[in-house]
C-alpha cells in the first residue's frame, strides 16, 4: 500500500467513526454516556425521607377569612387559595409526592437531603403540609430585581422562570422559607425526571416554589371561555395536585371570593389559622382548626 491508498484508507476510516462511532450499538457503548434519569421509587424514597426529618411545627395565630386583594389591578372576583384541615390531616406526605409529579419537583443532592433540606415545594412541620402561602402583601415579590417572583390578579403569587436571574433576593426575604434555589441543573445532574409535560423543568440558578398549580388554572380558564363565552370564570372546576390527592380531604382548594366555592364553604364555620411569620401579611393558604 502506497502513501496515497493509506491516506484515503486513513480518511475513511476516521469518517466513519465520526459519523457512527458515536451512536450506541454500532462499535459499543456511546463515547458520551447518557445522562443518568431517576426512578420513581427514587422520589418515593425521598419523600420517606423527608418524613423521617420533618420540621418542627409552626406558631400559628388566628386569622380571618381572606378577602379581595388590595393591590392595584387585582381581580374582585376571584382570588384563589386553600385551606388545610388540621382535624383531618394525618402528616402520610401523598400530597409531597403528588406536587413531585405535578410539578416535575427534582431530586434534592444527597448532601442537601442528608441535611434535611430538600426541593420539595410542600414540607411536612409538626405534621402537617406547609408551603409557600401566597401572601397578598408578599414580601419575596418587592425584593426581586427582574419582576419574576409577581403575583397575578387572581391572587397567585408566581414565578416567570425565564425572568429569573437567580440573585436570591425573594428566598432570604420569605419569612417561612418557602423557596428553593437550584444550585445545580437538574437534568444534567441526572435528578430530574418530566413527569407532567405541561410544566418547565427548571434550570440551574433558578428560584421555585408552589404556584398553587397555576398550569391547571390556566387551562381551565380557557376551556371555560371557550364554552362560556361572556360569563365570569370563577375556577370552580379546578383543584390542585396535592388536594386531589389528599386520601383525607384534608386539603381544599378553591376561590376566597366565590361564596359557591368548595373552599369558602368549607371554612365559613371553622376558626383559621396562619403562621405567625406571615399572618400580616394576608396570605391565601391558612389552616382550619376547631368549628366556631
């Protein structure tokens, strides 16, 4: 073989690599490996976990029923939240795992899980599900330079990933410290798992935290207009995740300002609580306790 036949040899040879060597099952493995994707008995067992190192419970204080918001521009006729049980709620965490699934929550690092900190939007304090409590004068929303951490007038207050820059600022002034920050991308790390594709995964540097399944609202509004067109929609059809998935009813979603609201109905008798760190701050997610 002259110089010639072993440089075209040569050529063809690399070319081919180029072009299949990479690809599993034609010369073996992938040169780059796959990344690693999770169980779902990996989040199963990080919920065990969490239980396992629950947070101790909350002050709570008594509260009045929540009304309109009084921010500028926000909706007189709706205004959603929940209300949590106290009297039912038993701690089983289904509702952790179902806003796992829900929101494609990630797996925390095993440093951070080891230490008690997890991803979770919902945690369990002294045996009940705590959460980011939609405040309607929520301190997190003034702090945060781009306008991504909002409320809406509906009274959600949300987060506009794309927004996000990660500076932090929301979760140190969130008083329960309801916020997560991913420190790492969750995909590449090989912790996050799509399991609803009707919401984003997040990124590294990105702040998240319950949105009160705001997906589900927005998909319902829709509908209704559609079917219903000049009629108010008052999201009477729509529940979240974790109350859906409460083998309790412990956890009732609904509309502050609907009198026909499941929510309303349901806590119009009772005596409600919040937290003492955001009890000013008319939040939208309180407890119930005793009957009046």
């Amino acid at each position: 073989m002259d110089r010639r036949e072993f440089l075209k040899l040569f050529s063809v040879t690399v070319a081919g690599f180029a072009l299949f060597g990479c690809r599993e099952g034609v010369f073996g493995p992938s040169v780059k490996a796959a990344k690693k994707t999770p169980a779902f008995a990996d989040f199963e067992n990080e919920v065990r976990l969490a239980l396992s190192k629950m947070k101790p419970a909350m002050e709570l204080v008594r509260i009045p029923m929540p009304s309109a918001l009084k921010t500028p521009g926000a909706s007189t006729e709706n205004r959603f939240g929940m209300a949590i049980d106290l009297d039912a709620c038993d701690g089983c965490g289904k509702c952790v795992l179902a806003c796992i699934q829900e929101n494609n929550i990630p797996l925390s690092g095993r440093a951070q899980a080891a230490r008690g900190q997890f991803m979770h939007w919902i945690e369990m304090c002294g045996g009940v599900p705590a959460m980011c409590f939609h405040c309607g004068d929520a301190p997190c929303e003034k702090v945060c330079p781009t306008g991504a951490a909002n409320h809406t007038p509906d009274g959600v207050s949300a987060m506009m990933y794309k927004r996000c820059t990660g500076s932090r600022f929301c979760g140190a002034n969130c008083p329960v410290g309801a916020r997560k920050f991913n420190f790492e991308d969750p995909v590449d790390s090989g912790r996050s798992l799509q399991f609803n594709s009707d919401v984003p995964v997040r990124t590294k540097g990105v702040m998240e935290k319950c949105s009160l399944c705001l997906q589900r609202l927005q998909d319902d509004r829709h509908d209704f207009k559609a079917l219903h067109p000049g009629e108010h929609w008052r999201g009477r059809g729509v529940t979240t995740a974790c109350a859906a998935a409460c083998p309790k009813n412990a956890i009732i979603f609904g509309n502050w300002l609907d009198e026909k609201s499941l929510l309303v109905l349901a806590a119009k008798d009772r005596v409600l609580y919040a937290p003492k760190a955001v009890a000013s701050l008319d939040p939208s997610i309180v407890y119930m306790g005793e009957r009046r």
